[in-house]
C-alpha cells in the first residue's frame, strides 16, 4: 500500500505505485491536454507529484518538449540565477565488505589496489585540493566496519577542517558514506559535516538485491530508510540520487521523486541535492553488461523534468560526464559540479603509480578546476565556491523556506561573486583571472539591493587587499 508517510521502505517507495506511475505516464504520453495543465501547475514553481512529472518525461510531442526544456532553463535561471557551486570528491578508503556488482571496490576484485589514507596523507590531499582553489569536499568511503569505522570518518573530517594551507580552507565537508545508524548520523552532525549523500543506486527492489548479493548494502530497506535515520540524528540536509543504468529510468525517476515526497511528508524538508550519475567503465567493470543505459537526450530530459518536480533541489553532476554533456545539463538544470576530480584514493597530492589503480571510476572531464572555471565564465556561468549556507545556520526547514520563497538568491549571487574573487586572487591563471574580473565588473550591477551591492563591493576591495571568507 502506497504511503508517502509511512516510515517502511516498500510503502513509501511502493512497487505497485511506480508501475501504476509508468503506466499512467505511457497512457498519457500523447496527451497534449493533460501535458499542457501539468505544465501550468509547475510553471507555478512549486514542484509536481511524481505523476505529474512521469508523464513530462514520458512526453513524446516535440513542441510540448521544448516547453518542457524551455521552462526547466527558466526555473533553473530563477531559483539558481547563473551561479554553478564548486566542489570536488575525495576518497579516504576503497576497502569495502559490500558486493556492489558495479562498483569496483566490491569484495571479491581481487586485483584493485586497497587503501585507505592516513590522517597525514589527508592532510596533503587537502592542501593539494586547496591549492586548486576548493572550498567544498564531498567524502567517500567504502563500508567496512573495521577499516572505515565511523571513528575513521570522524577523524578525517576533524583532519581536513584543521588543515589551514596559505589563504587555503575547506569550508563545508559533505559525507557518502554507507547507510549507518541514528547514533552515527549524530556524530556526523556533531563533526559539522554539510549533507549527508547516499546514492539509492537503484529503487526496484528485486533489482536492487540482485546487484548487491552480500554484505550489510544487501538490506533493501535499511538502504532506503537511511535518510529518515540521518535526519532523526539531526542532519536535516541529505542527498539523494540513483546510478542511472541500472534499471530502468522511468522506474528510477518514478521512485527517485517518490522518495522527495515521503522526505518532506515526514520531516518537511525535501532532499537538499539530487545527483544524477550514470555507470562508468572501472576496473573490472564494464558498462554495457548493464542493459539500462541511457543516452545524453535522455539524461538532458531527466534533468530537465528534475529540475520542474523540485524545484528548490539542487541538483549534481560529476566529472563522470563528458564537457559536452555538462555543457548541456547546466542551462537545463544542474547547480552543483566537480571539477578537477581524482576519483582514486590519493592522487590529488600525487598522481597515482600506474600498477596502483584505485579509482571507483573513470573520469570523463579530466580538465584542471582553473580550466572548468574559465570554461564556466566563458559560458556566463558565475562559478561558486560559496558555503554560507549551513555556517550561517541556514539548514534544513530554514534553508528550504529561503529556497522556495526564491530568496536565498539574495545570498546566493553576491556569495557567488566574493568566492569567485578569492579564487581569482589566489588560484587563477592570468586568463582566467582577467576572464573573472569581467565576469565581476558585469554581474556586480545585477544585485537589486543598492545596500548589498555597496557591501559586496567593499568586501571585494577587502578581498583583493589579502581579506577572506565573507559571506552573507
Ligand atoms: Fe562498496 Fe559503495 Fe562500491 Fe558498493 S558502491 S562496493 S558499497 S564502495
Ligand atoms: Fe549554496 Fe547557500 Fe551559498 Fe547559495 S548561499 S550557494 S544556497 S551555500
């Protein structure tokens, strides 16, 4: 029984109601009269039901298509204006008890490299990742209770807050960890971590205990109910996302907004970033023995009808993709990108040995951060390396409330511009610094309030004196 409040994993996201949602979509995927009233509800910008938004992606009238890629980009344009936050992952271990069977680092590959950094090598990949002028980290870990314990994470994440390298400091640490306990949730909301992000990897329950045989990830509704257990342990902003590839993609999308739903019906607050990665080859990996893969139309689709079902979601993509992919889904929604990522266990300190090969994935973009910024600029994309939001307190309910309203703008494009200058400042070659400070010298004009404006640029004065870390 379908039951977006219910606590139960197989009610909240309930089987019969995606297949119900699919059919209903596949009905209804002609049907310009219905397409045209869900489009004027979510031109209303407060997001459609997973119904609603199954039938937009279902679509097949081109004309309501544009409509449909034309709203997204507005949406996009007023909640996000034309910043692109920053950030970059790092990997702390790759040892793991689970047997993800598309994951690298499952048990059974006997032939990857196993690491796990220590508190030293930590330290030296964060000054090598603040070197490149990052702000924001997003952990990763394989589960494995004795080498990953959460004693392990803690350490790492107090490891990187301490690290203070030149003008140089990660100021908000987002954590993918395993699906762990409400005991452990608190503790990383005591070590101030940013969200919490766990990948669902896929919602279809036969499917998901197919591609993941052993280890503790088996627990379909331990997975699934994770987010209700970090949010009990006080984390109140949390990441959801699938492994697209897997299954299929309506199934996914269905389930993906499903689980939108229940979060706000429970806690009232909805996911604060959705993520939309698709397989990669890896070592011992090969993507096309997954059957559900999906083309860059279909994925730009995807982000497009994300961007219109949840509107105050911020949406990631990762260097998985190619440029031109990227290139596409930024106008039609995406907010938040990687750039310059290793995806190994060390190596932003060092490049890895070649006999030594620990990365979850290959990377698609391989350019430097300073070339994702300038290639950002050139595009007319402010790039952000803002984290005001949960130092000023502005979490969960609050942050959403500033989110819906459309407000949070007000802090998001002059946060955008005073971290872009300090990044100029201390990390930019000379290009992309002169493309920067036109870039500034342009937008600065676009902040409404003459008060914020004459602030901004007095802390943009201060900033070039050798000041840093102002934010509103
Ligand atoms: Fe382990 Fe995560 Fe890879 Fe699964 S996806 S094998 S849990 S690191
Ligand atoms: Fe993100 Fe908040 Fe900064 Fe806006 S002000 S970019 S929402 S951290």
């Amino acid at each position: 029984m379908y039951n977006p409040k219910s606590m139960k994993a197989e009610e909240f996201i309930s089987h019969p109601e995606v297949l119900e949602t699919l059919a209903y979509a596949e009905a209804n995927k002609h049907n310009a009269v219905l397409i045209d009233s869900i489009l004027a509800k979510a031109k209303l910008r407060k997001g459609l039901t997973h119904r609603e938004a199954a039938v937009l992606l279902d679509c097949d009238l081109e004309e309501k298509n544009q409509e449909i890629y034309a709203l997204a980009r507005q949406i996009k344009q007023d909640y996000y204006g034309n910043r692109i936050v920053m950030f970059a992952p790092l990997y702390l271990s790759n040892y793991c008890v689970n047997g993800c069977v598309y994951c690298p680092y499952h048990l059974k590959n006997q032939h990857i490299t196993r690491k796990k950094l220590t508190q030293e090598e930590v330290a030296r990949e964060v000054t090598a990742l603040q070197d490149m002028g990052h702000k924001r980290l997003a952990i990763e870990a394989g589960e494995d209770p004795v080498n990953n314990p959460i004693e392990y994470i803690l350490d790492c994440i107090r490891t990187i807050y301490s690290v203070k390298h030149k003008n140089g400091a990660i100021r908000r640490v987002n954590v993918n960890i395993a699906a762990t306990t409400v005991e452990n949730y608190r503790k990383l909301k005591e070590a101030e971590i940013g969200t919490y992000i766990l990948f669902q990897e896929t919602y279809h329950k036969e499917s998901y205990e197919k591609l993941h045989p052993t280890g503790p990830k088996h627990d379909y509704a331990y997975h699934t109910e994770a987010m209700d257990r970090a949010m009990e342990g006080g984390i109140d902003d949390v990441g959801l996302g699938v492994l697209f590839g897997l299954e299929l993609y309506r199934y996914e999308f269905a389930a993906l907004l499903m689980h939108a739903e229940h979060l706000e019906a429970v806690h009232v607050v909805g996911p604060h970033t959705i993520s939309v990665p698709r397989i990669r080859s890896a070592d011992d990996i090969d993507p096309s023995a997954f059957d559900n893969g999906i083309d860059d139309d279909i994925f730009g689709k995807i982000v497009a009808c994300i961007r219109i079902a949840v509107p105050y979601t911020g949406m990631i993509v990762s260097t998985r993709e190619s440029q031109a992919c990227r290139e596409k889904v930024l106008g039609l929604g995406v907010s938040q990108i990687s750039g310059g990522s290793r995806t190994s266990v060390g190596g932003y300190w060092e490049e890895e040995p070649e006999e030594e090969k620990t990365e979850q994935f290959d990377v698609s973009d391989r350019r430097t951060l300073d070339e994702v910024v300038r290639w950002l600029i050139d595009m007319g994309h402010i790039p952000s390396f803002c984290t005001a939001c949960y130092r000023e307190g502005r979490t969960g309910d609050r942050f959403m409330s500033l989110c819906k309203s459309g407000q949070i703008q007000n802090c998001c494009h002059p946060n955008a511009l005073m971290t872009l200058e300090e990044y100029l400042m201390d990390y930019a070659s000379p290009g992309t610094q002169a493309a920067g400070q036109a870039m500034i010298r342009q937008e600065l004009p676009n902040i409404p309030s003459e008060k914020v404006r004459s602030l901004v640029r007095h802390n943009l004065e201060n900033i070039r004196l050798g000041q840093r870390d102002f934010r509103l």
